[in-house]
C-alpha cells in the first residue's frame, strides 16, 4: 500500500509499491471433501463430478440439476461413476485454476490450459481421459508446488527515476489542475478526513488540502503523474491514475482503476512493465486484473475472480469468472 504522506503543490514524493516479495511455502493439493466454495458454478469449475445430494447445494432446484448435469456431460460416460477418475479429474482441474492465481503472467498458463481442455474433449472415453488427465497432473504439479507464495509488495519499476518539476512554472501548473480535478466529488472527494491522518502536517491548515496522493517520475514513454485516493478506515481498494506528461500537451490518461494499488510485475509489453490490481469484494473473493501496454495506453489483457475455496484455515483460491484479451507486444 502508498506510505502515507503529505501534500506539497508542487511535488509529493510516494512510494508506489511493486514488485512482490516472495516466501516459500509448503502447498498441498486438497481433496474434494475439504473445499467449499461460495458458488456452485465455482464448485463445477473444479468439481464437474460433484454429488449434489451432498453439497449442500438445493438437489430439488431444476436450475442446479440442470447445472450439474451439463457440468458432468462435458466428459465421457461412466467418468463420474469410477471414484478415482472423479478425483484424478478434480486435481487437475484444481491444478489448473488454482495456479493461474500464483503466476505473474496467467495469459502464458492460460494458452497451456485452453489445450489441455481441448485434449479433454476430444475423449471419447475414460481410458482417454485418464490419460490425458495424468499428462495435465505431471504438467501442473512441479509448477504448483514451486511457486513462492506471494508474501508483500517491495518496490517499483514504473519508474526509472523522480522527477522534480517545482521549476517549470507552465507543468506546475498542469500538476496543480490535475490534482484539483481528481480531488473533486466525482473522484477523491474534498472532504477534509485529517482526523483519520496521523501525521500531523496534514492538519496544517495553511496549506491547500487534498485526498489524493501523487508522484511524478520518468518512464521509458515520458513524465508519468501517477495519483491515487487516499485512503481511510479499513477501506483496501482506491482509485488510481496514470497520466503521460507533455509540454504543451494536454496530459494523456494511461491507466485508470477503481481498484487500487497498482503492483508493477517483471514482465514488460511495449517497452513499459505489465501490472495488476487487486480488488476486494468480499473477504472470500478478489478481481484481479493484469493491464499490459499495448503502445498507447494500458488495457486489461486478462482477469478473474479470485476466489476462496477452503473449508479450514487453509487459504486456498482458485481462478474463476476468467476474461482475456490479447496485447501485441513488441
């Protein structure tokens, strides 16, 4: 999360954190009878054979048969009667969704997955699909388990270094607007919430006072202003811009989310690093959404639903709801 800070006119130094920390960590595959996801299409993602007397689910509601049904005819007869098959198929549908939420690049996973699915239905039998399902198993689980767990952010490749614009009068200016529009209602409100802030020059009312938290470096494409809302309580997503700074230009929107912190990744598209968002919906689930740059600004390249799958204190989560979209990079 932004360092708190205090607002100066003409330039407020942030740290914006990026790069995430990582630990390593024992990770174990669950069985069918230790998850419980919040959703039956999320118990189907990963369960196709699950016994609907015994979830928990409503087995008199035609809309769930309905579900289950068409869950389970995706895959060859007989499969969800042979128990080992059942199982062989949730660890690698598990494997599958639960290791898109523990890379840094998921649309590179994902490509491997399409295929492994397509493998999948083109079975016409159990013997085809125990097989291909060992073949997922053998692909995914050195993966799986070689991961380091995402512990905290650290720092930030954005930027290659601070930029100090207190000089040039006609950028100042540019700065000054641009805080003053996303400090309006719409945005980061006027509110004056010092008495959430404990530091204490945000309570000196000589100066100007603003909710939003701003830093100006240089990047590969230019002078960045990058700003965000602050934030208060125990709020854990805000609003984020990135803007392109020009002389004599109006600055140009790169970025923009209502799910903010942004944490910039390793990986790079179009001479400017990926990143991505991580939104809070609830305790149990998180839209996270990677943004490339496609040369012009950033898009959204791919998302999902994170969502929480453990019946324990085990904090397992698994992909779902996925939306991608393809960036060239060059």
């Amino acid at each position: 999360m932004i360092k708190k800070t205090f607002y100066v006119l003409s330039l407020l130094i942030i740290v914006f954190p990026a790069y995430t920390q990582q630990i390593k960590q024992e990770r174990t595959i669950p069985s069918i009878d230790q998850i419980a996801p919040p959703y039956l299409s999320t118990t189907l993602l990963i369960n196709p054979c699950l016994d609907i007397s015994l979830s928990g689910f409503n087995d008199k509601d035609d809309n769930i048969i309905r579900m289950v049904n068409e869950a389970k005819a995706k895959y060859p007869a007989n499969t969800c009667n042979n128990s080992a098959l059942a199982n062989k198929l949730f660890k690698a549908r598990f494997l599958q969704y639960s290791t898109i939420t523990l890379v840094d690049d998921p649309w590179n996973l994902d490509i491997k997955i399409v295929e492994q699915n397509k493998l999948i239905s083109q079975c016409k039998d159990t013997v085809c699909l125990d097989k291909v399902l060992d073949a997922i198993i053998s692909q995914l689980y050195p993966l799986y388990i070689s991961i380091p767990t995402k512990f905290a952010p650290m720092s930030d490749n954005l930027c290659s270094s601070k930029v100090d614009l207190a000089s040039d009068k006609k950028m100042d200016l540019v700065i000054k607007k641009l805080v003053a529009s996303l400090s309006t209602d719409d945005n980061c409100g006027s509110k004056d919430f010092s008495d959430y802030v404990d530091n204490p020059i945000d309570e000196d009312k000589s100066k100007p006072y603003t909710n939003v938290l701003f830093d100006i470096c240089k990047s590969n494409v230019g002078d960045l202003f990058i700003a965000e809302c602050k934030m208060f309580g125990n709020q854990v997503n805000t609003q984020t811009w990135i803007y392109l700074l020009k002389p004599d230009i109006e600055p140009k929107l790169l970025f923009n989310s209502y799910n903010g912190p942004y944490y910039p990744l390793d990986s790079t598209c179009n001479g400017m690093p990926d990143f991505f968002t991580s939104g809070r919906y609830s305790s149990a689930e998180h839209q996270i959404v990677y943004y490339r740059y496609n040369g012009q600004q950033y898009e959204a390249a791919y998302s999902y639903m994170e969502v929480s799958i453990s019946n324990g204190d085990d904090d397992m989560m698994i992909a779902d709801l996925i939306e991608k979209k393809e960036i060239i990079c060059k």
